[in-house]
C-alpha cells in the first residue's frame, strides 16, 4: 500500500523548497510592497495628523479672533454711546445758545419797538404843541379881532377844545 499522502523524500524536499521560496517571496513583497505601503500609510497618517493640528490651531486662532472682534464690537459699541451723548449734549448746548439768541433778538427788537412808540408819542405830543400853537395864535387873532371880554374868551377856549376832543388830552 502505499502511503496515504505520499509522504516520501521528495514531497519533504518539495515542500521544504516552497517553503523557503514563499519566506523568500514574503521577504521581496515585504521589501517591495509591504515597506513602500507602509510608508504611504505612514506618510498619509502623518499627512492627516498635521492636517487635524493645523486645523486645531486654526480653530482656537478663529475663536481668539471671534473672541476679539467680539470685544472690538462692544468697543465700538461704546465708543457709539459716547459719541451719540457728546452729539445730544452738543445738541442741547446748541439749542440752549439758540434759544438765548432768539431771547435776545426778541428783547432787542422789543427795545427798538418801544424807542420807536417813545418816538412816536414824542412825535405826536411835537405835532400836538404845534396844533396847540397854531390854535393858540387862530384864538388870539379873533380875541385880538374881536376884543372881546373873558367870558367871550372862555366860551372860545371851551369850543375850541371841544372841537380837538376829549381823547387828544388823555394821552
């Protein structure tokens, strides 16, 4: 009978030989698959770990940035208030100085009102003393005229003002 498997020198031989040609080809497709490979991944993990670094650093330098243009937008907030209060503040100085202006104008302008009135009243009184006058010599002329007697003269003066009337005394 022979051997179930044929276990005989040769197969022995055989198999010894593929062994080491399979450790051999193990070997060459380590050096020249495996390593190149493992270098690839290696660099390709080493690719992403820098990336996720880099992507790290810029998150926190995003936020730092967030953070201080947060910080500039309350400043400028701010510095917004302060101007609009300076501008109110300025407004009302503005409108108070206005407002007295315009006191002032009106006061002068009541002032020239009441020397124009004075001068009015001055001019009136002048024209009435100059009435007076004319009425005076018209009266002395018809007493001279007339030489009449005081009861004469008294009933002239009464006419007289009658005719100018009783509101050009009042004044």
């Amino acid at each position: 009978m022979e051997r179930l498997f044929n276990l005989d020198a040769q197969l022995l031989a055989d198999t010894g030989l593929l062994a080491i040609n399979v450790f051999i080809l193990f070997i060459f497709l380590s050096y020249m698959l495996f390593n190149p490979t493992r270098k690839l991944l290696e660099a390709r993990k080493n690719k992403v770990r820098n990336d996720q670094d880099i992507a790290t650093k810029e998150k926190e330098d995003a936020i730092s940035l967030k953070e201080s243009y947060e910080t500039k937008l309350k400043d400028i907030n701010k510095e917004a208030e302060t101007i609009l209060s300076n501008a109110r503040k300025q407004a009302l100085k503005n409108e108070a100085k206005i407002i007295e202006e315009a006191k002032l104008e009106a006061s002068r302008i009541i002032e020239r009102a009441n020397n124009e009135v004075e001068l009015e009243k001055k001019r009136v009184v002048d024209e009435m003393k100059q009435e007076m006058i004319a009425i005076a010599s018209l009266m002395a002329g018809k007493v001279v005229a007339n030489a009449i007697d005081t009861n004469v003269h008294d009933t002239l003066i009464e006419e007289t003002i009658k005719e100018m009337g009783d509101n050009t005394w009042l004044s």
